[in-house]
C-alpha cells in the first residue's frame, strides 16, 4: 500500500475514536514510519522476532502538571508502523482500517495515562473476552 493510502486510512483510524475522546487529546502528532528503528526496538525490549505497531512518546495527561506548556512544548507523538501493521492485518485476516484503528485506540489509551497492562486488560473488555 502506498504511504499516501495508509496515513489517510490513519486519519480515519483516529476519526474513529469517539468524539469526547478526541476533544480531550491535546499536543500529539500521529506519525507514520515503515517500521520501528532500532533505537525505538531496544527501547522497548523487543527481540528479533517482535515488533511493535505503533509507539506512543510524550508525557501522558495523567502526569501533565500545572506547568506543563509553559514555553515551547513539543508534541506528544504517536507514531504507526505501517508494514508491521500491514502483516498484521494479513496474518490475522483482519482489514487494515481495523488494524491502524486499533493500533490508535491503543497508543492513545498510554496517552491518557494507561500502562501496558491496563491497556491490554481495556482492550480484552472490548473485544468481549
């Protein structure tokens, strides 16, 4: 897939967050990037065999304090790995749109101040397990 295809398959990922989620996200860029570098891999502990779909940097909303954007702030960033998500969506015969959506859904729970284990405890809620 063309990058032009999937960052526009992005925006609809996020437009397919709920409103009242949207509205409280303030100051995060939503990046597309082929794969993780290996800065981001090390970083993230992942072996050989892993990857990851998305990333989310920054300081979460929970942890903001008073000061925060005082002065040049930079963005929070979440960023999706495009070719990793492809073969995710052709491993698990799911459609891509799902997949990026997702993958946003995900990375913005981190945003929002939800560890790893949290998220993935949402998302079995979600997914009725």
């Amino acid at each position: 897939m063309k990058r032009t295809e999937f960052e526009k398959l992005a925006a609809e990922g996020f437009e397919r967050l709920p409103a009242w989620v949207r509205e409280k996200i303030k100051n995060v860029a939503l990046l597309v990037e082929d794969e993780p570098s290996d800065e981001d891999r090390e970083m993230q502990g992942l072996s050989d065999d892993e990857t990851l779909l998305g990333l989310y940097k920054g300081i979460p909303l929970t942890e903001r304090g008073e000061n925060y954007g005082v002065g040049a702030t930079m963005p929070d960033t979440i960023t999706l790995y495009q070719f990793p998500i492809e073969d995710a969506a052709e491993e698990d015969k799911k459609d891509v749109r799902d997949v990026i959506a997702e993958t946003i859904w995900h990375e913005f729970a981190h945003h929002f101040g939800m560890d790893e284990g949290e998220v993935q405890a949402r998302e079995r809620q979600r997914e009725g397990l």
